[in-house]
C-alpha cells in the first residue's frame, strides 16, 4: 500500500476493483497525506470520519463496480454536500451547513467516489488566487512561498502533492487551468455544456462550468467520463461511441494548429509574456511541428472584451446571497465586485451580453480554421502570496490579467480548453490547448502527446525530500 499517491487514477481504480487495496486503506492512505501537509493550504474541510464510515459501507467491489469505485476525491468549496460545511471561503458562510447536495456531488458519490472532504476556493471563486481571511492560502508545493493560482487552488494543490489522485473542480474565468498551471499539473476545462451536473453553475453568460485536474491527460479524461455521464448539448460523439480516455488515443492524423501570444486583454491592460512561459510554447510548437503538425499563426485581433467581461464578472458577484449591511465582512475585492454589479444597469448589462455572443462568433469564427489553438497557459510564472493585491480590488483585478491573460476567453466563448505541463526543470511550465466546440477528445490527444514528449511528470520538493 506504500506510494499509492503515485499511482495513475486508473491504475488506483483498477487495484480497488481487483482487490490489491481496499477503499478503507485508500482512504486512510490519502489522509494521511493530506494531514502530513496541512500546511499547504489545500483543504478547506477534511471529512475524515465520514470517509472512513463511507469506506467501510463499501464492501467489497461487485463485478462491475462504478468506474470510481472507492476511489479517495473532494468537492470543491463551491459545491454543496449534505451535511458537510459548505463556506465558498467566506466568512459570511462559515456557518453554513446544507442539507442537500449540489448534482455534482450526487454524480461522484454514484460513480463510487469517496469524498475526504472540501479544497479551498476564494471567496465565492471570484479570483484567480486562493488567499482568505477564513483559512490559510494554497501554497505551490514546488515553493510554498508562492501562491497556487485560483480559484480551484486547493484541488490543484492537492492533486500537485499527492493528497488526491484527481480532483474535481470548476472554471468560470480560468479557475481550473489557472492554478493547474501554476503548480504544474493537467487541467481541463469542457466545452459549455458538456457537464450537465453543474455546467454553467449558475454564472450569467454561462461562464462556469464543471471539469478535472489530474496529474496526467488521461487522468482528466476518465474523471471527465463521469462528470459528463447524461445528455448535453454540445456532445460531437454518437450514441455508443466510445468513452473520452478512448476517444483521446485515437491517432487523428496531420492537423492545422493555431498559435497565438495575443490576448484580448492586452487592449486595457499592460500584458507581458515571461520568456519563461515563451518557451514552453515554443517547446510545444517543436514537439507538435515535428509529429507532422501543420502550425500557423491564428490571425486574429479581439477589441473590446475588457469592459464586457468585466460587466459579466461583476453582475456574476451581484447575484451572491450578501445582504448589503453585510459587505464589510467580506474581502474587500468581493465586496467592489458585488457593488459594482449592483449598480450595473439594464442598458450596460444587456450591451454586455451582446458583446459576449458577438465575441463568442468572432473567436469561434477565427478558430475555426484550426483543429486546436495553442496559447500560454500563463503570462508570468508563479507569484509570492500576496502578490494579487486583493485589499486594492482594481489593482488586483488587473494583476489577476496579468498573470493570467489567456484563461477568461475561453469561457466566454464557450470553448474546451486543457493546460499541460510541458517544460520541468525546476518548476513545470505548461501550455493551453483550445479546441472547437465539443472537441475535448482531441485536445486530450495533444496534451497526452505533448506528454510523451516531455517524459515523467516530476514530484516537487516535498516528495524528492521523502
């Protein structure tokens, strides 16, 4: 039972269903990590007595059991489950305990999944780092000095250090990919849609949806298997074809490939690509050109996005359940956003919305040329705690553009996307992939490709030092 943290989440599922290991010693293996670590800062809520009673419910696997079978994983602190602390890192909710669970978290428990608990979210998942007045920040394991990125921080984290074999999480503006780039792990964010429990999350615009982060392409793509079990909209595959962690192996042969450095923030804010995060696409661009790729620059020239956004962002914080006579409890970045939503008008919003489909068209229209886009992940690498500012709301709002420039697109146009390390000297290095609409198998083709490439994702520190 030692190392089971490095094992692949399929091969852990697979020794849980061949009895090599129990649910209850699973789970007592990852808690044990996730104590040994508490100190980054990943966990929210850790439910160990309820995992363990949930373990040991278990049984023994049937034939064919679920495919997550128990399997140790954690909710978010944005998704609700049943008679566990559910805070969306505010203080406002600190005593907020739900007597129902949110779909997301009925899909994992009927995949048999067992949750250990709750990862750490800012406040309400409004930023792209995970610092709080409730709990400690989530630190980057290759250097605790530094922030994991937001707002699924902690499931990063957790996925990043071994305390969890995968995590569910979700993306509104770059909430998966941002902190799974930050601490060098694989994170997906689906096509709008493609997650019926939980997509959308009730984000005006349809910003937010459900995804995965693993340690690998494959990792991400069998937990994407579950969480998009049902209908959706925006499904390219027929009936009966056969699951994403298949459909990504396919070899699809010669593709066109976009590249672009641009990013539609760049109109309002000061973006600089780090040479650092340069290199990695280049190492990309080299691996895919050399497979018989076709790579071309993607000619496209995005205007007005800044204020668009922004506006959605901001009546996104409107609709949060905090009383206005409230608000000075809340960190000062949350509260500038509710007030500013608030006092959006008809007029602005409705403007707003038609920018946002009139982006969508435009960036869909100059992507679809190319079988997937590659950007940075990033634009600068990890930064200190407390560098995102957040007791100057609009100074930390334009650092979070800053670091991260290349995420919130995305979601806008509603498009699946994948950050994937591929540089690892030191600190992994990732690129994004954006397919088209309902392409998630392919861009799971080119992370795992692009993987191959790489070689073994390396451990940080805290396990070499073992």
């Amino acid at each position: 039972m030692t190392d089971l943290h490095e094992l692949p989440l399929r091969a852990l599922a697979a020794a849980l269903r061949d009895r090599e290991v129990t649910p209850v010693e699973a789970t007592a293996y990852f808690l044990s990590r996730i104590e040994a670590h508490a100190d980054l800062g990943a966990f929210a809520e850790v439910t160990a007595d309820a995992a363990r009673e949930r373990a040991a419910s278990l049984g023994t696997p049937e034939a064919d059991p679920p495919d997550l079978w128990g399997v140790p994983l954690a909710d978010k602190d944005l998704t609700a489950r049943a008679g566990v602390p559910t805070r969306y890192g505010s203080r406002v909710h600190a005593d907020n305990v739900p007597d129902r669970s949110d779909p997301l978290a009925l899909v994992l428990d009927d995949a048999g999944a067992i949750s250990l608990g709750k990862t750490s979210t800012p406040e309400f998942g409004l930023t792209g780092f995970t610092e709080t007045r409730i709990g400690p920040p989530a630190r980057d394991p290759w250097d605790p000095a530094n922030g994991a990125g937001g707002s699924s921080g902690g499931a990063a984290v957790a996925v990043a250090a071994g305390l969890l074999p995968a995590a569910p999480a979700s993306d509104g503006g770059g909430s998966i990919r941002i902190p799974a780039a930050t601490v060098g792990v694989v994170g997906l964010k689906p096509s709008r849609g493609r997650v019926p429990a939980g997509s959308g999350l009730d984000s005006p615009g349809g910003l937010a949806v459900a995804g995965a982060i693993g340690r690998s392409a494959d990792d991400t793509a069998m937990l994407l298997d579950v969480l998009a079990a049902g209908p959706h909209p925006y499904a390219t595959r027929a009936p009966g074809d056969g699951p994403f962690s298949e459909a990504s192996r396919v070899l699809p042969g010669q593709l066109k490939l976009g590249v672009t450095t641009t990013s539609p923030w760049a109109e309002t804010m000061d973006i600089r690509l780090d040479p650092g995060q340069k290199a990695a696409l280049d190492e990309a661009i080299r691996v895919l050109d050399g497979a018989g790729h076709a790579i071309e620059d993607v000619p496209w020239e995005p205007t007005g996005y800044g204020e668009m956004f922004m506006t959605l962002w901001r009546a996104s914080a409107a609709r949060i359940a905090v009383p206005d006579e409230r608000l000075g409890e809340v960190e000062p970045i949350t509260a500038w956003l509710i007030r500013e939503g608030r006092a959006l008008t008809a007029d602005r919003l409705l403007t707003a919305y038609g920018a946002a489909t009139a982006f969508e068209r435009q960036t869909i229209t100059a992507f679809g040329d190319f079988d997937a886009v590659l950007t940075p992940a990033l634009a600068l690498p990890p930064q200190p705690i407390g560098w995102f500012a957040q007791d100057d709301p609009e100074r930390s709002f334009a650092r979070q553009c800053e670091y991260a420039p290349y995420s919130s697109f995305v979601n806008v146009a509603g498009l699946p996307a994948i950050t994937v390390p591929v540089l690892t000297d030191g600190h992994p290095v990732s690129v994004q992939i954006i397919g088209r609409p309902g392409g998630e198998a392919l861009i799971l083709h080119l992370a795992a490709h692009l993987e191959r490439a790489r070689g073994p994702l390396p451990w940080p520190p805290l396990e070499r030092a073992r």
